[in-house]
C-alpha cells in the first residue's frame, strides 16, 4: 500500500486528507511541521508527500529543497496563496503539484493517485520501448525510476523524468509547451507558460550540473532534445 505524508500544522486539514486517501486505500503518515516531516521522510520513506507551504520550524519549500538534494518523491503543495508567483516558486523548487486552499479532498486523491501512476512507469506517451531508453550519455529507465548521464545519476523529479522522456525519446522534434504538459500528465490541465519554462529550467540546470545541454529553445515555438556524445 504507498504511503503518503501529509505534512500541516493545522489538524483539521491533515484529518481531512488523510480520511479522503484511507477512503481511497492509501495510508497516510503525519507532521505539524517541516522539521518532522523530515524526520518522517527519513525513517518512513514514503512514496509522495502532500506539503504545506506555511508551516512552522520549517516550511514546505526549504523541506522541497532539501529533499531535492538526495530525492526524488513527488511533492504536492498545499497554500492559501495561489498567485502564478507562487505556483512557479513551488514547482522550481522541485514540488511536481500545486494546489490552492480550499480545495477539493477527492481532487487530491485523483492528483495523488496521478503521480503515483507516473513514478510506477503505468503512464506512458505510448507502448514502451524494450529496455531503457539510450541517448548518447543519457539512460532513462522507466521501470527502475531511474535517469543517468554517463554513469552520474540525474535526480529528477516525476515531471522532470517524463518531460525528458518525452523529449528524447523523439530526439529532434519540436515539441511545444501544450505538448509537454500533455507528456507530463495525463488528464488535461491548464497551466501558463511560465510553468512549463519553470520545469524546463529545471531539469536544464540538472543537466548542466552534469556538464549536458541537450535541451534547445526554438523560439517561438517550444523545445527539443539534440544527441550528444
């Protein structure tokens, strides 16, 4: 059964979601603060986290950042601030949602049951290849969850991982930021651009920490992966 933590300092929201996810057949772990939330990560592993922006000791993004050093769990926000501002803050820093308070506890079952399907390999732009997917130094094993760069690994988030699959998989393409939101999840959803250029960013600095840069901007139109090596 995954297990999902949902980690608020305020009770009634964390009763709330992890009635909704029991609901659904998914167990649930709790903090008050960033800090034991942490804590919890470390010694319970949990398979996704649903993360307060606002929390005491520490909040939900410098728990994000930290857990992006080392990790690559799928991170739900939860604020009472939904300014683009906001949503972008939180998906650079490594959170794969975003959803604004109030919301609707059985959108974020279906979202959290989303992001698990995905980080399982279930989803797919179509029938999976045999094998990892190669690309010069790159490897991306969907089975495994597991993306490389030479022998150096590329920690990636569930986002991420699935807008470079998409990309290189169909090395030289165009593909435009309608069609990488549509790679990175499956039911449809109206985001900005400024949040597909954030992932984009994202996953290019990962890269380039490693010394790549496969990613291309075509203006004007989107992105595409070029081989290298």
């Amino acid at each position: 059964m995954p297990k999902i933590l949902i980690a608020d300092d305020d009770p009634h929201i964390r009763s709330v979601i992890r009635f909704a996810l029991a609901r659904d057949g998914l167990a649930a772990i709790e903090a008050a603060d960033g800090a034991a939330a942490l804590e919890l990560v470390a010694r319970e592993r949990p398979d996704l986290l649903i993360l307060d922006v606002m929390m005491p000791e520490m909040d939900g993004t410098e728990l994000c950042r930290r857990l992006r050093r080392e990790s690559d769990v799928p991170v739900i926000f939860l604020s009472s601030r939904g300014e683009e501002l906001d949503r972008v803050l939180g998906l650079e820093l490594g959170g794969d949602d975003y959803m604004t308070k109030p919301f609707s506890p059985r959108e974020l079952v279906a979202r959290v049951r989303a992001h698990l399907r995905r980080r399982e390999g279930r989803v797919t732009d179509g029938p999976r290849a045999a094998g990892p997917l190669r690309r010069g130094p790159l490897r991306l094993d969907a089975d495994r969850f597991e993306a490389r760069w030479g022998e150096a690994p590329i920690p990636l988030t569930v986002t991420e991982f699935r807008l470079l699959q998409a990309m290189a998989t169909h090395s030289g393409r165009v593909f435009t930021r309608e069609m990488l939101m549509g790679a990175a999840h499956a039911e449809p959803r109206i985001v900005s651009d400024r949040t597909i250029d954030s992932h984009v960013r994202h996953l290019r600095a990962k890269l380039a920490a490693l010394g790549a840069a496969p990613i291309e901007t075509v203006h004007g139109l989107g992105y595409r992966y070029r081989d290298e090596g």
